[in-house]
C-alpha cells in the first residue's frame, strides 16, 4: 500500500479578525470594475485561442528576462534535477505554499513552451503591479471561484453566527462561486488549443496555498484530466522555502521525472484516480520530509510575505 504522508487533508478554516479582513477584501476584489475588465479581457482571449486565432502574448524569453530579474532582485534560487526541466508540452504541476510560486516558476523555466499559468483570478489580479505585469506579459487562464475562507464564512452564517450573515450574503451575490458551465467550457477548450499548438500549462493541483512546508493537500483532479484529454506528460515540481520570505532568501525549484498518464479524450474514472496517485507519489519523491527553516535574522519578512498576496 502506497503511503501518501504528505498529502494532507483540509483543516477547518478559523475565522480569526485576520481570516474575515482578508475575506472581506476579497469580496471587494471581486467588484473591482479594473478587475472585473482584466478577467473579461483573458476569458476573451481564450475564446480566441479556443477558436484557433492567435493571442496577444510578450515573447517567452522576454518574459523569463523580466520575471528572472524581478525575483532575483529579492531572493536566491537554487535549481535541482535540471535534467528533468520540460522542453515540451505538458502540463506543468508545483506545490502552491505563497503567491509568488507562479512568478518564480516563470522565471526559471524555459521560454518553450510557453506556459499559461492557470490561477485564481482575483490573487492574480488583486494589485496594480500584477495587472500591470500580467497584462503586459499575458498568459493567463484566470479561475473564479469561492475561497475556503469564504466557503467558512458561508458556513458559520448558515449556523446562525448571526454577525457573519451580512457578509455572507455578500459573497453570495457578488463572488463567482466556480460553477459556471459555460466558463469551465471555455477554459477546458482553451487548454486543449494550448496543448494541441505546442505550449505548456502551469498549475497548483492543490487548488489553494499549502500550510506547511513539506506537506499538500488533497490534489485535484484537473491537473490530470487536461493531460490524459491532450495526451501530454505531467511535470511535478517541488517548490522548497517560499511559505515565508525574507530578503536574499534561499528558493528551491526540485523538479522530477515525468508522470505519464494514459491519452483518454474521455478519462475513465479508474484511469483518473491511478494518475493522480501517481502524481501524489511523485510528490511524494520530491518534498522535503524534514524542512527547517533557516535562522537568523529575516530582512523584510513581513513586506515580501504581503507583497505578492
């Protein structure tokens, strides 16, 4: 039997003062009509992938010059396994532990493929300099969805805290909730385009931010099911030191061996649940399994933890 030790699942969401403001912030995040534009314009330009027309995108080296030098004003990284770094399509897949993960990926992966990184829209889009970054580069298949904290928050509400009620009543009428048909349709197209023209897709199989280092949560099966639908490899990468961040921090990008997995234009079940437990193990492979964290002092620790959030 196959131990899965540091895949770890979901706690309960505590609603400290922290947890609500963050929440709170989100909700307004998702108003934002600047906001609301940057999304429209990346479903848009899916539509166009989908339909086999060109998107507007930065050259990928240029982009990997920009993101490289914008991380290494900050911290150091260290490569390990370069031998297994992919330079063909494939879905790409990283542990998810601070919203830096998808600048450094990009900054240290190759220009080809040209990756898409598929993320939450509003932490991609929630500040000015990552509007301004990620528009100007392009690249990205932006997710709307219900956070665990407002899932929390919704639940707490429905069992009579009645000061959450406000609030809750707010995510449900203005924060998509991840269920539109019509959206995961066209995001599932795009993908398949993607794959099918020779580029690379960047994912967090976790679908939400690690709480330790070492540990995953659950993976989902999306990670997956592009892959079996385009009959692509999925490439797992460890993502080592980025829970919290200081100035000139040491990162580590471990990558591993490729997780091939059956070509099914219509996965089967089985077949669905035998690839995701062989990307849990390849996992597994890669995580450090007694991580510490560095002493002495941590210069900007609390400015870079919030910076890229």
């Amino acid at each position: 039997m196959t131990d899965f030790t540091t895949i770890q699942p979901a706690e309960e969401v505590v609603l400290t003062p922290e947890v609500l403001d963050r929440v709170r912030e989100g909700v307004a995040i998702s108003q934002d009509p600047v906001v609301r534009h940057c999304i429209a314009d990346d479903l848009d330009e899916l539509s166009a992938i989908a339909a086999g027309t060109a998107d507007q995108r930065v050259s990928g080296w240029f982009r990997r010059w920009v993101m490289r030098r914008l991380i290494k004003s900050f911290f150091r990284v260290r490569i390990e396994n370069p031998e297994h770094i992919p330079t063909q399509p494939n879905v790409l897949t990283a542990n998810h532990l601070s919203h830096l993960d998808p600048f450094l990926l990009l900054a240290f992966c190759p220009p080809c493929p040209y990756y898409y990184i598929l993320g939450d829209a509003r932490t991609l889009y929630n500040k000015w300099w990552k509007r301004s970054l990620i528009g100007w580069a392009g690249g990205v298949i932006p997710l709307e969805r219900w956070w665990k904290e407002e899932v929390a928050v919704m639940a707490a509400a429905d069992r009579g805290q009645g000061d959450l009620v406000s609030l809750a009543t707010e995510i449900r009428d203005h924060v998509p909730n991840g269920s539109s048909i019509q959206q995961m349709r066209q995001i599932d197209q795009a993908v398949q385009s993607l794959l099918a023209r020779g580029d690379g897709i960047m994912l967090f199989p976790e679908g939400r931010l690690g709480e330790q280092e070492g540990q995953m949560h659950a993976l989902k099966r999306g990670s997956v099911l592009y892959a079996m639908r385009s009959g692509v490899p999925i490439y797992p990468v460890a993502i080592i030191g980025t829970k919290t961040l200081y100035f000139r921090k040491r990162l580590t990008l471990r990558f591993g061996p490729p997780v091939h997995v059956p070509h099914q234009p219509r996965p089967k079940r089985a077949a669905i649940d035998a690839a995701l437990a062989d990307l849990e193990q390849a996992f597994q492979a890669l995580l450090p399994a007694d991580y510490q964290e560095p002493q002495g002092p941590k210069l900007l620790n609390h400015w870079l933890d919030h910076l890229f959030w």
